[in-house]
C-alpha cells in the first residue's frame, strides 16, 4: 500500500511547524518548493518530506497504522483550510 496523497498541499503550506526546515518562505510559512500544489524538488525532497523515511524515524506502529494516523492529520488541515472536499482521504481504507 502507498500513502494515498491526494495532492493537496496543505502539509507543505505548514512548513512553519517545522522550525529547522529550510524551505519555508519567511512571510507566508509555506514550503518555497510548493508551485501549483506540487513539490518542485519532489525527488530530492528532504527525508522530513518523505512520509515512508520519517515513518521510520518517528512512528512504532505498522506502515498502515502511520498511514491512517497521517490520513487523519490530513483531512483535518484540508477541513481548516476549507479546501475542496474532493482533497480529503478516505479513511475507510484502513484497516482496523
């Protein structure tokens, strides 16, 4: 199973969260690498963009139980933003 992305963007418009990222544009808190809601350097992305490498890192669950908790996360920064509901990620896909 991979991550079900839904291309958002709301993650990297949360770059300031992460005070040691690099990226993150000084006046609006977003990721300079963010162009038309996709990752400009998406292949040589940080590892803290990665969400298999930071799974390693941080989380002792399963793979699928990082994705559910990553999905939740998700969906409500895409409800705060009040974006398109066609963004948010189907959380029944997880299994229990």
């Amino acid at each position: 199973m991979n991550f079900p992305c839904t291309k958002c963007g709301a993650c990297c418009k949360r770059s300031y969260l992460l005070p040691f990222f690099i990226y993150t544009n000084s006046k609006t808190g977003i990721c300079s690498k963010l162009e038309n809601n996709l990752c400009s350097i998406y292949y040589q992305r940080p590892d803290i963009c990665n969400i298999n490498k930071i799974n390693v890192l941080s989380f002792k669950g399963t793979l699928q139980e990082y994705y559910k908790v990553s999905a939740v996360m998700c969906n409500k920064f895409i409800k705060e933003d009040k974006m398109d509901k066609t963004y948010l990620i189907n959380l029944h896909q997880f299994k229990d």
